[in-house]
C-alpha cells in the first residue's frame, strides 16, 4: 500500500450517488487512508457528479476549474471526477479541465483505489480514464462507522428511457441484486446500530422483474417479496425506498406494504406532469387518471399515507393549458414534498431532438407556481397532525438550536421536540404535535421561542 493519503469526496446528485461515495469512502478508510471535510487539507479531490440537468454538470466544472490555482501551489494533489458526469464527458473532461488527474465512471469505482495509488506512485503518469458499463461489484460496501438511517442499493441503472432522461445512458441498463444478498447487507448494518433502511433504484420497485419495463401483473412483486424478507429482521425500525416508477404499485405491493409494520407510509412517486399528452410525449407509461388511482388505492390501504413528487416544468411543448392539468393534480394529491425541476435538454436523449420552446421566465413563473402549492398543500397536511401523536425516530441534537431535539415521522417529516434523559439517539419516541409550519412540527414539550 502506499502511504496513507487524505481525502476529500465532494458529492453531487442523487442518493445513489450519496451512496456511492460513502461506500468509496468506506473501502478506502479501510486501506488506511482518512477521510477529510476541507480541501485545503487533502492530497486527493475527488467530486462524484451528476449530470441530470444542465446546472448540475455546470456546478461541478465551475467548482474543479477553480481549484486549478491550489494545484499550481500543489502540484501533489491528484484532483478526479467520477460518477455520472464522468460517464457521460468521459476524455473530454480532460481537454474541459487540463489540471485533472483522473475520469472514472459510475461502473468503475472500484479501480478507483489502485487508480489513485499509481498515479501517487509515478507521477509522470499521464491522466487515467476508466468508463464503461455499471457492474454489480462491490454493492455491500459500507463506513465502518454504523449510521443511524442507511442506504441500500438494491437496484442499478434504468431501462425505461423517458424522453427526457439522461439516466439510462449514464447508468446503463437495470439490474438487480438477489433478495438473499441484500438482506445479508441489511442485517450486517443493523447488528452494527442501523435502525433505518433506504432502499434504492432508479426504478426500485422493479426490483427483480429483470429489467422488463412492462409491470408484472398483480399478484407478482419481487419488490414486495424483499420488503417481507426486511420485515423480519429484528433491531431493524423502518423501511423506507426510492424512487418507484408509478406503474409498479400492483395490488400485491400495496397489499404488502400495508400489511409491513416497518414500512414507512411515506412514497415518493414521481409525477413528472399532469397532462396526458405530455406524459405520452415524455415516454411516461401511466396517465393521469393512473395516477390518482394508484394514489388513491394506496391512501385506501394506509390512510396515514404522505407523498412527495418529481415534477418537470417546460418540457418541450408543454402549453399553459397542459401546465393548468399539472396544478389541478398536484391540488388533488397534496402532496407533503416535490421536487420541480425547470426543463433541461440533455444531448442524446429523445427530447434533446425537439426545440426547446418554453422561455425560461415561464419556465420560472411554472415553478413558482407549484412551489406555492406544494407550500400550501403541506401546511394543510400538517395542521391535520396538530394534536395527534406521532411516533418519531430520534436523531438527535438539532443543528440550529442543540437544545432541541429532532427526529423524523415515518412519513418523512422533521418534529422538533424537548430532549430527555430516558430518550437516545435511534430510539423510537412518541410525541403530541403542538404546532407546524410546511416544513416542520413541533411536539407540545418545547416552549414558543420568539423567533418563530
Ligand atoms: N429514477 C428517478 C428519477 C431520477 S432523476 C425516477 O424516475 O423516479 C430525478 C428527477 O430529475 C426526475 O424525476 C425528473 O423530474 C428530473 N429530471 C430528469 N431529467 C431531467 C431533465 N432533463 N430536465 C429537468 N428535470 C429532469
Ligand atoms: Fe430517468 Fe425515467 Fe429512468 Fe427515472 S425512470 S431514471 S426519469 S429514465
Ligand atoms: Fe444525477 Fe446520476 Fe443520480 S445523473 S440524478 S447522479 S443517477
């Protein structure tokens, strides 16, 4: 080995990536190297990126570009892109950012350990460059410092191509893992202090259906099959996933997601639009009327059911009419959480071939507009919950104010509340809810501060 090295890993995107990098962290804590929070401090930069939208990618070469003085002041750092923008730029990263030292993809992060230590050995080394095809290796990696709430991927790539989507192209195509794996790495993180589980999958819930993307019928869900497996894993508190493609929602994963104490009543389910015709034009497999009857066969089976959404503004020839139908839906769901993202052409993809013809200020004015229904769908969620009580998983110290405590709802909502000497970190603790904001509820033990 060579000598131990400090590292700092920057993250971008999704959960997958989130994942990613702490499992790269953690296999290189374990060949002894440390792990550091400035860049200053490290030998080795390493920003795991993603490339969804335009902004992403653009945020992360602004951020490298501007290192290119501390590596002239050191000319020892190794600086290196992976994940999903490496996959995507590949070589031409190198000619965009001269000062890199290394371009290694999503599927490649495993050569990453011995890519850094030959670089350090022999710097004369030109730029190493490592793309190609994700690969199922390496998925049980994890820090050796147990987290509280932790993800497991469980699925990788995606086959479903919406039009709009880069994902498929930089991911490659889906595969799952087996059950038996994947609650092997279930258990290990819970006999190391894990209570909470994230599964995870650009198209989760069509785990094990071997990459089809028609749905299995009703009584068929692999997906559910795991989450029964999950279930019986003692110290284990909750589960939770994402993101699962609508469609998927079968009466058999309904059923059993109901049936599991353990599974958080809490979906995200990604909307994308309200319009049929530009659902069809997005390659999106549902419709609108699907939709709210998968939202409603859920919300029959778990009454106490929250939902956060993905919602594209300004996707090619999305016309006010058409946007109107997004608004309505987004009313008629109210949902606690969305992500509304403005339109971004991604080369290569379906979409990128149309014009992109909706000015950016309605683009903006689109965005603000769901943004404010989001606000007020959530406060009224919420303001339902005044009085009730809720169970919450504790994490802890609130960052802002230490003084309180905070935990999270299964249904994904952040409650403040008064610490206890009885009550610990990853206990499940039960509290009355006084008040709320969109965002936030606060149990009855903590006193009205001014500032709120
Ligand atoms: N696999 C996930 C989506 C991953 S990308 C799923 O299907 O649920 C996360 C979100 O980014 C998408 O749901 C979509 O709303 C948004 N997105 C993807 N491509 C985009 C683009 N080209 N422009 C704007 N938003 C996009
Ligand atoms: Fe992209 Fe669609 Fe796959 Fe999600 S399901 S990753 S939006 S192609
Ligand atoms: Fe981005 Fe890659 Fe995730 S493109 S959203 S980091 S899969």
């Amino acid at each position: 080995m060579t000598r131990p090295l400090q590292i700092y890993i920057k993250t971008y995107g999704c959960q997958m990536n989130e994942r990613d990098s702490a499992a790269l962290a953690g296999k290189l804590m374990r060949l002894g190297h440390a792990m550091v929070e400035r860049e200053e401090e490290a030998d080795v930069l390493i920003f795991n990126t993603c490339s969804v939208r335009d902004q992403a990618e653009r945020k992360a070469v602004g951020k490298i570009s501007y290192l290119k003085k501390l590596k002239r002041r050191k000319p020892e750092l190794l600086i290196g892109v992976i994940g999903c923008m490496a996959q995507n730029r590949g070589e031409s990263l190198f000619r965009e950012l001269p000062h890199l030292d290394f371009v290694v993809g999503t599927g490649q992060l495993h050569q990453l350990p011995e890519i850094i230590a030959s670089l350090r050995e022999d710097r004369r080394q030109i730029a190493r460059l490592a793309t190609g095809s994700e690969v199922l290796t390496e998925m049980g990696v994890h820090q050796p410092e147990a987290k509280l709430s932790d993800f497991i991927a469980i699925t990788r790539g995606c086959n479903r191509f919406c039009a709009y989507c880069i994902v498929p192209y930089v991911r490659g195509r889906e595969i799952s893992r087996e059950i038996g794996d994947v609650v092997a790495e279930a258990r290990e993180l819970v006999a190391n202090g894990t209570r909470e589980i994230m599964l995870l999958g650009q198209n989760v819930a069509a785990f094990g259906w071997n990459g089809n993307v028609n749905p299995p019928p009703d009584d068929v869900s692999p997906f559910a099959d795991l989450l029964k497996e999950l279930q019986q894993i003692e110290g284990l508190y909750r589960i939770r996933f994402t993101s699962p493609y609508p469609s998927y929602f079968n009466a058999k994963l309904i059923a059993v997601m109901a049936e599991c104490s353990k599974v958080c009543h809490s979906v995200h389910l990604p909307l994308q639009s309200g319009s049929a015709r530009v659902l069809k034009a997005m390659n999106r497999q549902y419709t609108p009327e699907q939709y709210l009857q998968i939202v409603g066969a859920l919300r029959q089976a778990m009454p106490d059911i929250a939902f956060s959404t993905d919602v594209i503004v300004g996707f090619p020839t999305e016309s006010a009419a058409e946007f109107e139908e997004t608004c309505q839906l987004m009313e008629r769901v109210g949902f606690d959480n969305a992500f509304i993202f403005k339109y971004s052409p991604r080369a290569g993809t379906r979409s990128a071939e149309m014009p992109d013809d909706v000015p950016q200020a309605v683009k903006e004015a689109r965005n603000q507009r769901l943004l404010q229904l989001l606000s007020a769908s959530a406060w009224r969620n919420n303001r339902q919950l005044v009085g009730t009580c809720q169970e919450v998983l504790v994490e802890g110290p609130s960052h802002r104010n230490p003084a309180r405590w905070t935990g999270k709802t299964a249904t994904a909502k952040s409650v403040m509340f008064a610490p206890q000497p009885s009550v610990r970190r990853g206990d499940l603790h039960r509290v009355t809810i006084a008040r709320v904001t969109d965002m936030t509820l606060f149990a009855d033990d903590i006193p009205d501060l001014p500032s709120e």
